[in-house]
C-alpha cells in the first residue's frame, strides 16, 4: 500500500490489475532482463558525458569556495 491510499479510499483488500502473461514472460526472459544500454562507470560518464562532468566540476568548484578550519 501507498501512504496516499488512505485518502483515496483503497483498503488492503483492494487488488491491483495485474497482468496475466507476466508470469509467462518472466519464465521465457529468466529471471533478470538485463538493459541493452551499455553500463558505464563513473569515470567513463564522467570523461564522455558533458552534462556529468559540469555538474561534478560545479559540485567541486561551489565546494571550494566553502571557508572552513581543520
């Protein structure tokens, strides 16, 4: 259950739809789907993705700017 359930009137016994063939599915695919996305590290979405590396050098930049004492 969802913590918005209470105001919309949904109880424990309330189902939700489920998909018949998903359990077909799941037996033909395996029991994990793996993404056709290549999985990259940090360092590689860091040195090839402009928008990870601006943001990281902005999060470095902003935090240097912090005055403290060690």
């Amino acid at each position: 259950m969802a913590w918005y359930d209470r105001f919309l009137g949904r109880t424990i016994t309330t189902e939700d739809k489920l998909n018949p063939a998903q359990s077909f599915i799941g037996m033909d695919e395996g029991m994990t789907i793996d993404t056709r996305e290549n999985k990259d590290n940090y360092r590689s979405a860091y040195e090839e993705l402009e928008v990870v590396n601006r943001a990281v050098n902005m999060i470095v930049d902003d935090s240097a700017d912090i005055k403290y004492d060690v």
